[in-house]
C-alpha cells in the first residue's frame, strides 16, 4: 500500500500525537493536499495502521504501508502509553484457554478492563482464572482485570463483532 505523498499526507500518531516509529501501529492521520474545495487538515480517519520498513520494488518510492490494522477505538491502551490490538489478544487467548465460547474486551477506565466470556461446552473453574492469567501477559497489577459472564457477545449495528472496545 503506497502512501501517495504528491497527493495526500499521512502520519501515524501513537496516543501523545507523537510520530510512531515503522512496525508500531499508529493513528492514522490525513491531510489532503490535492483537494481545494474540501480541504482536509489533519483528519483522523479512526483507522490504525503500520509503516513499512520495505522499498517497493516498482520504484515509485513512496513509504509504504505494511497493513491497517482496525479502528482505533478497538485498541487497548497501557497505563505506559503503548497500544494493545484487541483482535489479536483475544484471537491468541481464545486458542489457548479451554471453555470459552466468545469473548470482547471492554476498557472504561485506562486502569480497568473487563473480560466478557461466554461459557463454552468445555468451560471448567479454572477457565476464568486461565484468562485472567493470559490477560496478564500484556496489562500488569496496575490495570484491574474483571471477568463478567455474559451469554452472548452483541454484535454492532454493522452485523461485526467487535473483539474489543476502548471507551479512554
Ligand atoms: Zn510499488
């Protein structure tokens, strides 16, 4: 994905609208240098996305982009300032921890997530303890961790299914 830099401008911030560095996710911010009648300054599009560290071989030479990576309200963030995907935590929780049949992250608070989970046919007394250990992995004792059991997982006006919400 070629950033066209002739036509339209584009940063990607981390959570102190500093420029993140290639590999990192970032904010996606636009300018649009091409447009005289709507001009857009710096808009947030709500979409993450990661620069490329590669050249492309067709020789235009423009940054790239190695992918998007959701919106932004679907990042976790860490009480340090870092960015956590909600997808991709809970993709690898799901697979490691039995007896859960969905799950969706929800943070209200930077120091508080909630862990909602469906019971699956394999769900045992340890599988709530399995997931708190797993979340574990990525926010430390300052961030408090909650399980709530939920039968189902709602899904959004669009028919998706969002594995995480951050309200911060
Ligand atoms: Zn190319």
């Amino acid at each position: 994905m070629h950033l066209n830099l002739p036509h339209v401008y584009v940063e990607l911030l981390d959570t102190d609208d500093q420029p993140v560095k290639p590999g990192e996710p970032g904010k996606i911010v636009v300018t649009d240098l091409n447009n005289h009648g709507m001009p857009l300054i710096r808009y947030r599009v709500e979409d993450m996305g990661v620069y490329s560290e590669k050249s492309c071989p067709c020789g235009r030479g423009f940054p790239m982009l190695e992918r998007l990576e959701g919106r932004v309200a679907d990042f976790l963030k860490l009480p340090d300032g870092g960015q956590v995907a909600g997808i991709s935590l809970v993709e690898r929780t799901l697979t490691r921890v039995p007896g859960v049949e969905q799950m969706q992250l929800v943070q209200d608070r930077l120091d508080r997530v909630s862990v909602n989970r469906v019971r699956g046919s394999d769900f045992t007394e340890e599988t709530d303890a399995l997931l708190i250990s797993a979340m574990r992995e990525v926010f430390d004792e300052r961030v408090a961790l909650e399980v709530v059991d939920v039968s189902r997982i709602p899904q959004e006006p669009s028919g998706k299914y969002r594995f995480s919400i951050c309200k911060v």
